[in-house]
C-alpha cells in the first residue's frame, strides 16, 4: 500500500561529536586553558550533541508533520467526482453568449477564403506529418515529431536545454534555523521528446478551440537548482565571518533535481481567439526576430485559455537531488525522495491528472492573461534601430542562415533576424528536398492541395465551358456558308510533378532570387488539353469536328532570376493584413519616375525590380489530336502521323524554338516597361501605403 503513512514519531536522537583541538585566546588565561582544554573537551561535545540533538529533533517533528500533510493536500484531489477530465469546449461555449461585437476572431472550423482554407490545409498537415511513420537520418521506421523533434532540437546526448538565468522562485525570511532561504532555477533539461508512441495534433473542435492528444514512452526531467540560505543569529555557528562582514554567513549550493516518468498520456485543448484587426497590424519586422513572436502574438489576442490540461502517469521513479559540492547531501535528499516515492507514489499517479487539470491550468492561465490584448504586460517590442544600415535589403542575410549568408559574401549576423532564415531553411529540407522515394513533398503538400481546391482534382487546373466561340459568315471561291470556331474545356494536367533541381528564392548575391523547377518529369507529362470546334455549314457542303487537342509536355525545366531591391522601412514595418496582397510587396521596392508615355525619364536610374534571365526548355513534347465527333475522314489519318518518333522530335523542336522566342521577348525592354508601371502604381493599389 502506498497511499501513505497515517501518524509519525521521532523516538530517539544518537549523535557523535568528536573534539580534536581547541583553541584558546586571551592572555594567561587563555594559556591556562589550553593546558587543561583536554579535561572540558567531553563537556563541550556533550554540549554540542545536546544542542544538536535539539535542533534536530524539531526538524524531524516539522518533517514529520509535512510528511502527514502531504496526503491531506492530495486528498482533494482523488475520488470518482475528480476522475472526469474538463469540459474542452467550456470557454468556447462560455464565448459564445458574450462575443465581442466589433471584433472580428479568426475561425478556424471555417474554410472559406485562402487564409482560412490554407490555415486549415496547414493544420491537418500538420497533425498528419507528425503522427505518421518515416524514416529517419539512419534509416529507422520513427514517428515524424519524434525525427523532427531530433533534427531540430535535441543535442547529441539527446537532451534540450532551456537556460533560465537563476530564474527565481522561491524567497522566505524565517525558514527553521535560516534568516532567509532563496531557490532559484539555473536551467532545465528534459530528455525523451523524441518518444512519442501517439499523437494527435491541432485538432479543431471549435471555431477557436484546438485540441491535442499525445502520448510519450519516458520523459527524463532536470532542473539546475541554486539553493540559497543565510543562517540565523540563534543557529550554532563555527566559522569565519560572510563576506559583507555580517555574523550571519550565507552559502550557496547548486543542486540538480532528476525525475523520471514513463508511459505519459496528455490531452490538452486550447482556446485562442485571434483578433484578426490587430493580428493584421503586426509588422513583419518584430517577427523577424524569434524572442519577439511570443510576445506579439499575444498581443494580438482577444482571448487565451487552457480548457483541459489532463496528464496521466503509468509509472515513476524516485526523484533525486545531487549536490555538486556535497555527497553528503546527495545521500541524504535522494534518500529521503525515495521515502516519499515509497510512501506516496500510487497516491500521487492517482491524483496527478486532477491537479494538472485543476490547478495548474488555472495558473497558466491567470498568468497569461496580462500579456493578452490590452493587458498591463501586453505589447510587441518595437523594431530594433537600424538608421545606420544599408536601407536596401541584402537578401543574402534575410532569407539565408547566418553561416551560409556570409559564406554567400553577406554579413552573416543575421541584421534582420533569424526568423526567415530559419523557415526557408526548414521549407527547403521539408518540401523542396526529395524523400526517401524521391518524391519532392511540395508536390503532395502544396500542389495538390491548392489544385484539388480549384478543380476537384490533385495536380490538374480546369477551365470548363467555352473559352471561345466565334462564328462568322465565308464566302471564298464560291463557297458559301458559316464558319464556326471554338475553343472549350481548357486543363492542366499533372502540375504535381515537381522535381529536382529545385531552386526557390535562393539569393544569388545581394539582390538577385533564383527560382528554378522541373515539371513532368517521368513517368507524369504535364498535359495541356482543350476542346477544339471546327465547322463549316453551306449550300454545297458542311463538316463538323469536334477535337480534343492536347500536348504532353515531358521534362520541362523553368527557370527565373529576378532582380528585387526591396527598400529596408518599408518591408520592416510592412502589416500581416497586406500579406495576400501582391501590390503592397510591389511597393516595398522603390519605383521609377515615368515620362507622360510611361517610360523612364532618365535611363541611368536604378532598376529596382526586374527579370534578370528567364528560360524555359522541354525535352520531349507529343502532339495529340483526338476526335470526339468527326465528319473529316483524313483527322484520324493526321492523329496517327503526329504520333510518329519524327513527328515528336519536330514538335519538340517547334516548341523549344517558340519557348526560346517568348522568354526572349520577356528578357527585352517591353516588359521591363510593364514592370516600371506596376511599381507606379503599386503604392496607391496598397491599402497601408502612405
């Protein structure tokens, strides 16, 4: 039974005392003393094991009773009317009759609009990468959370450490034979976040309120702890003076608290409403830098609540305390921890999952509700001071992390944070890397899900009905009679079939982005498709053809350098609001001044956005005609012809020639014109433009 001792006693007290020397100042009196110091040695030693014993005694009656409390804090905890975990909806029901009126929340069951539709697309990404199975650097078959968790935050020993700065928390005057005690935490290490056997992540149970359910093998947890105490004037003291010349010295011992739980099971729901007004002003220049994004965000919060904080425990063992300076000490806390694991374990795994739920989760909640909205401890830090910087951006050091940005020739100090570093670097190896198939993931995570929203289709835009239908009236060596022409049922086929090499936003020096891609690579061909109406109506003759035209494109490599000199206040202070809009980006880079025939005035002005190179090539491209209702006998003839290996080179030259004549047209002078009018205009096209 370890539900606890019900009464304690402190029988006895044994010390041993053993007085090697004393010591004796004062003149001839002192010098008496230490002549006869032998025969009042038992006297002293009886003395002190007296006084010891004293204290002693009283510690063990205040441990005694502590021990006796234990149980009766805990007791409110158990028992079948605690057994029921809380209500996971409770804020979002209790928000429902006392909504703000005015504010608009973001609602995360709704999927209308690309925001709302990519939030939710995002989620369930989420929720399915990290709770599927993978392989990991070494080839073993792991969870994703528990690959990623390693990849991205445990060190070799595979432990992460949260430093904390002799965070304190605890100080009391008073305590026992101590005129103060002070504890205060130095760091916290945890090991065994990379054994999940379950999860279940970002559920959306309502339009505010996500739910996660998780479960982890063995969590090992430890806390550096620096323990201060200053002893009393009426403690028994030996020994020099402290420091400041005070009687009462002070000692200082760090500890580290170790505990270990294995087979832990958690649900936790959270209600969060997002105040999509002041979630939009946030500029991007404060999310930028990482120690930011916590305190922005819940600046922009309406409302935040832990609605279920339900942790089981299979089983636990004994916490220790080692003291880095006393084995002593060691010996003794970890003897006395294990006493109360003994004594208190099936107690404590009993009420565990009660007290996170009932009392810990108001905590977190009471304590963050001042960092909420217009809380007194609200706010995000303003952007950092950067007057002496080079007011254009270097790419280089934003989208790049520190070391490769000055391997790339940029600084390397991360000027504009490390935030966007970081998420390229992370869509990079997410996305735009091949899995072990040698599938790049950006085609079934973003293409297909953005594709099939279009056209009910992964990979395939559709463009059903009449694009155009044109009739008109002929009369040509007389023939007589209406000619009608058609185009309809335009698709893309098989867009989801990016492969490598794979280039996206990559800085190539200080102001120039390449973008590069392969589409329908083996064994999918793009294919472009549409319906194709022939037909002719007269006196002496009438046909009517109905085709489907399409071209399978194989291997088509893209390619895109793209010159942009984005102006530094602008991108820093640009609001989340205009993130969909293309025209405020185009206003973050300085624009042109103009004639009145729209060209620049002067041609030495500097070029702030423009297509450096442009290219496209296709290796293989086939013809195909199809006849869905023919009246042309010689259609099928020429179907069968295009189909040819001659034929196909043919195509496939045509249409690199065509390929290399419009990239061409692209690179020249025409469309930097059309690029120098859109950043004209971008500014007043932008709601938050001054």
């Amino acid at each position: 039974d370890t539900q606890g001792p019900t009464s304690s006693t402190v029988e006895d007290c044994a010390s041993v005392i053993n007085v090697v020397d004393m010591k004796f100042d004062g003149g001839i009196s002192a010098a008496i003393a230490d002549v006869f110091e032998f025969a009042v040695r038992d006297i002293v030693e009886k003395e002190i094991s007296d006084v010891l014993c004293k204290e002693l005694g009283a510690l063990g009656d205040v441990i005694s009773d502590k021990l006796l409390d234990i149980k009766q804090i805990v007791e409110p905890y158990l028992g079948e009317d605690n057994s029921a975990p809380n209500n996971p909806l409770s804020a979002q029901q209790q928000f429902g009759s006392t909504a703000p009126k005015g504010i608009e929340l973001f609602d995360f069951a709704s999927t209308d609009g690309i925001v709302n539709f990519g939030v939710d697309a995002a989620l369930k990404e989420v929720d399915k990468r990290l709770g599927e199975v993978v392989r990991d650097d070494n080839g073993r078959q792991d969870l994703g959370v528990n690959v990623l968790i390693r990849s991205f935050l445990l060190d070799d020993d595979g432990y992460v450490t949260v430093p904390l700065d002799n965070a304190p928390v605890y100080r009391q005057d008073d305590v026992f034979m101590f005129e103060e005690a002070s504890i205060a935490i130095k760091a916290l290490r945890l090991k065994g976040l990379d054994t999940f056997t379950r999860i279940e992540a970002l559920d959306v149970i309502g339009p505010q309120t996500l739910q996660n359910r998780l479960a982890i093998k063995s969590l090992e947890i430890e806390v550096e702890v620096a323990l201060g105490l200053r002893t009393s004037d009426e403690a028994f003291q030996v020994g020099p003076k402290d420091q400041d010349g005070s009687d009462n010295p002070s000692v200082s011992e760090t500890l580290v608290l170790k505990a270990s739980v294995r087979n832990l099971d958690a649900a936790v729901a959270l209600f969060i409403a997002i105040d999509q007004g002041k979630f939009g002003d946030l500029q991007l220049g404060s999310l930028f830098h990482a120690s930011h994004i916590p305190p922005c965000i819940l600046s922009a919060l309406h409302g935040v609540e832990l609605t279920q904080l339900r942790l089981a425990i299979g089983d636990m063992d004994p916490p220790t305390i080692e003291s880095l300076s006393s084995n002593g000490l060691t010996r003794v806390t970890t003897a006395a921890f294990e006493a109360i694991t003994v004594m208190y374990e099936d107690l404590f795994l009993e009420a565990l999952p009660t007290i996170f739920d009932d009392t810990l989760r108001p905590l977190f909640n009471d304590m963050v509700r001042d960092y909420l909205g217009d809380g007194p401890r609200s706010g995000c830090p303003s952007l950092p001071d950067m007057t002496n910087d080079n007011p254009v951006i270097d790419l280089r050091d934003l989208l790049l992390q520190p070391e490769d940005a000055a391997a790339a020739g940029g600084l390397g100090t991360s000027p504009y944070g490390t935030v966007v570093g970081m998420l390229k670097s992370l869509v990079d190896d997410a996305l735009l890397s091949p899995n072990g198939k040698g599938v790049f993931p950006v085609n079934e995570l973003v293409v297909g899900p953005l594709t099939k929203r279009q056209s009910g289709a992964e990979g395939s835009l559709v463009i059903p009905g009449d694009i155009f239908n044109e009739a008109v009236a002929v009369d040509i060596a007389g023939l007589k009679g209406m000619m009608e022409f058609g185009i309809f049922d335009v698709s893309l086929l098989h867009l989801d079939s990016i492969s490598g090499p794979v280039q996206f936003l990559q800085p190539d020096g200080e102001h120039v982005l390449n973008n590069g891609a392969t589409f329908g690579g083996p064994p999918k061909s793009v294919r472009l498709s549409a319906g194709v109406l022939l037909a002719l109506g007269g006196e002496k003759q009438s046909m009517r053809n109905e085709l489907i035209v399409s071209f399978e494109l194989t291997s088509v490599e893209l390619f895109a350098a793209i010159l942009m000199k984005m102006d530094r206040g602008s991108l820093m202070q640009f609001p989340l609001r205009d993130s969909l809009n293309p025209y405020c980006w185009l206003a973050t880079m300085p624009a042109p001044e103009l004639s009145a025939y729209g060209v620049r005035v002067d041609g030495d002005q500097d070029v702030t956005l423009a297509l450096n190179e442009i290219r496209a090539v296709v290796q293989r491209m086939k013809l195909n005609v199809e006849c869905v209702s023919c009246s042309s006998p010689g259609l099928q003839e020429w179907s069968d012809l295009l189909s040819t290996p001659q034929a196909i080179d043919d195509a496939t030259d045509v249409s690199n020639m065509l390929l290399n004549y419009g990239t061409g047209l692209l690179d020249g002078g025409f469309v930097q014109v059309l690029i120098d009018r859109l950043l004209n205009v971008a500014a007043a096209s932008c709601p938050s433009s001054p």
